[in-house]
C-alpha cells in the first residue's frame, strides 16, 4: 500500500512503524502549514525538514518516504518570493515527486498568484502536482481551483485531493489523479467504498492527511479492509491503494 498524502512532520515516531507493519510500504509527504509562515526562512527550513529529517525517521522504521514541497496557500509569507525564487533548485532533490501541496484555501488573490507560478513552475520542470481542496466553501473554491487548472497546465499531471461527495460530481472525468482522503471529519472508510463503488477505481488514489488535525494514520490500510469486505476485487483494491500512486509518480 502507498498513502499518497500525509504530512510526516507532524505525526510521531512510532506512527511511521504502526503505518508499516499494517502494510504501507511507501508514502508522500507534503508541504504544509505547521507553523506560522511568517518569512520565507520558515518556509525553507519546513522543506529542509520534510526531505531529510522525515525520510530519515520514516526509513528507521520500515516506511519508504517520498516528497512533495511547495507553497501551500495557508504558507504565504509577507516575502515569499524568497522562497519561490529558491524553490526550483530544492526540487531538484531525487526524493521530491512532486510539487505541492498547493492551491487555493480563500480564492485571495495572492493565493492565485502564488498557485498559477507554482503550475508553470511544474510545467517547466515537467513535475507532477498535488493540489489542494479546502473544508470550508469547498466547492466554490475547487470550481477555481479547477478553472486555474484547466487553463494553465495539463490535468494529466495533477492529483487533486481530498476529493469526497461533494465535489466527485466536478472532477468525474478528471484526467489526473484523483485523491480521496480517508480522515474523521472527512471521509471514513465505508464512505469512500461507496464512492469507489459508484465511480471505479481508475485514477483514484487512496490518503489520509495525517497530520495535527484529527488523523487516523490507519486510515488507509482500514479502507482496504473495507474494500475487501465489501467483495471489491483484487486487482481494483490494488489499483487504488497503489499501483495508481506508483505509476503516476514513477515511484
């Protein structure tokens, strides 16, 4: 299994061996909020941490961690440019994915700006993109998100997550990756089952967010039990747990 979204700085130690001895072999963390982003030089030590700190810890403990780091709208600093500006080198590191996770939270301006350079910025190195959906006005704002998308770069290269019931119906023929994101307060396992049961398992991917909001860092794992007792087939359990992530990010 691979949980294709979790934010590893933010879980403890033993939470990387519990998520693998129940069978999660790999995972992507992603850049995030855990503090307040008041320079750009919290933003770099943030990325600083998730490549060699988290691999690090995650590795002694059976969990093979990849990255993703970029702005995330509720990261922008008052000098972000700073960052941004030093963003494509730190990219360059083999453990990193892809870019994000990034997107909207408001619809602000600034973070529209912020989001559209960060797609072009993964056009240009042709990397893959996590995007983002926010809890509150979720769908007027992935309406943006998606319009954004849409008009700058390839879908193809883009997993939108934490997709649930109220956006399914936007991004039913999405192209990308579409991530469902198992967490008390989103989504639980036999919701997503039905959701998987009513949409397929092509281009679905299965997380669970884990980080300092509520979390359930079995989450995936739990979900596939689901699947199974609800008679899904192998070949699709596996799909979406992870040979959808594996291919979409050549991992």
């Amino acid at each position: 299994m691979i949980d294709a979204h979790i934010h590893a700085d933010c879980r403890a130690y033993e939470d990387f061996k519990l998520i693998a001895i129940a069978g999660v072999e790999s995972a992507i963390t992603c850049a995030h909020d855990p503090l307040k982003m008041s320079s750009s030089a919290v933003i770099l030590d943030h990325f600083h941490r998730i490549i060699f700190n988290e691999s690090k810890r995650a590795a002694e403990n059976g969990l093979k961690l990849y990255s993703a780091l970029g702005v995330h709208p509720r990261s922008i600093s008052p000098d972000v440019e700073v960052a941004f500006n030093k963003l494509p080198s730190i990219l360059e590191n083999e453990n990193v994915v892809a870019v994000g996770e990034i997107g909207l939270e408001t619809g602000s301006s600034s973070e529209k700006e912020i989001f559209i350079k960060q797609l072009k910025l993964a056009q240009e190195l042709e990397m893959k993109i996590i995007v983002h959906t926010p809890r509150r006005n979720k769908r007027e704002i992935a309406k943006m998100t998606l319009n954004i998308i849409n008009e700058y770069i390839d879908e193809s290269m883009v997993q939108i997550d934490h997709v649930d019931n109220s956006i399914i119906d936007l991004v039913s023929d999405f192209k990308g990756l579409r991530g469902i994101t198992v967490q008390p307060q989103k989504m639980t396992p036999s919701e997503a089952a039905k959701l998987l049961d009513k949409y397929g398992t092509q281009r679905f991917v299965l997380d669970s967010d884990m980080s300092s909001s509520p979390s359930d860092p079995l989450s995936v794992p739990k979900t596939v039990h689901e699947l199974k007792l609800q008679g899904f087939k192998k070949t699709d359990i596996k799909r979406v747990s992870q040979e959808n992530v594996a291919k979409f990010y050549g991992i």
